[in-house]
C-alpha cells in the first residue's frame, strides 16, 4: 500500500508545480477573477486545496504515532474555514505549496503499511469525532487534491491555458 501513497505524492507534486507554472503566466487580477468556482477564483480554489492539506495533516500528526516530518505543522496555524484566503499572493502561495508538497513526499516516506491499517481519531471542522483508517484518509487528502485542481485545469482552459496531460498515468513507471 506505501508504494501506491508514495506514487500519489509523486504525482501530487508533479502536478501542483505544472499548474503553478502555468498559473504563474496569469495576472494578479486574472487570478483574483470571480468564475463561478466553488471556491470562486483560480486563487480561492488553490488555498483551499491547500487549507484542507493544513487540516488533514494536522490531524494526521495528532496520531500516536508522532509523525516526526509532520512537525512543521505544529506551529501553524489551522484554517478556521474551508474557504479561507491563506494566501493572497501568487508567489507566496505557490512557495507554501512547494514546501506543503515537500511535508507530503517526507510523511509518505516516513509512514509504514502498518501504521497506514491502524484508525486515526479526529475531529472535523464542526468538532463531531470520528475514527477511520489512516490509508483511507490519506487517499482522501490526494483524491480532493485531483478533485480541484481538475477544477482549477478546467478554468485555466476556459481561458486557452492548456495543461496537457493530467491523468496519473503519466506517473506510472513502464
């Protein structure tokens, strides 16, 4: 099961940096552009990928399992809404995620397939408890990543951005 987690990130990674490249073309005011998002804006719709990576990493280091790669995430600050605006600069944002992608590749290569069978407790947004499997969260964490960045590709396309090839199989080793 790590191999496939450890796949994921790779992919998760490689992705994130080409959409940031092909962002990075965009204007302050194009990025800020409301389009009918669920999260509005080409920007609105990359923080909150990257606020759910927060609260789910969060709650991973909260395991008894003491993630040490997810200790930088300690000190930070936990959204207080699915729609917060970390970041409003293009540049700093896309920084966040470069080293947000980093904590994910180091968790992925720290965490064991034992560790991945065992449940992990948290709370969600609203402080309802829940226990599910660590490995199904963290499949979780990569599917929402895929689920608005398809969003976010579908927005860069309306405006002839085109990302070409998107599909993990571009990641699979031969």
């Amino acid at each position: 099961m790590k191999s496939h987690f450890e796949l994921m990130a790779d992919y998760n990674r490689w992705m994130n940096e080409r959409m940031f490249e092909a962002i990075a073309q965009l204007s302050d005011i194009e990025l800020h552009q409301p389009r009918g998002a669920f999260f509005s804006s080409i920007i609105g719709s990359l923080n909150h990928i990257l606020v759910a990576d927060v609260i789910w990493l969060k709650r991973f280091s909260t395991s008894s399992h003491q993630f040490k790669t997810l200790h930088p995430l300690l000190d930070m600050t936990l959204p207080s809404k699915l729609d917060d605006l970390l970041y409003d600069e293009f540049a700093t944002l896309r920084a966040a995620r470069v080293a947000m992608d980093e904590i994910i590749i180091n968790f992925v290569e720290e965490v064991t397939d034992e560790v991945l069978a065992t449940e992990l407790h948290y709370q969600n947004t609203k402080g309802k408890t829940f226990a599910r499997k660590l490995s199904l969260l963290l499949l979780h964490l990569f599917n929402h990543q895929t689920h608005h960045r398809g969003q976010v590709t579908t927005l860069l396309n309306q405006i002839d951005i085109d990302m070409g090839e998107t599909d993990l199989l571009a990641r699979i080793p031969q």
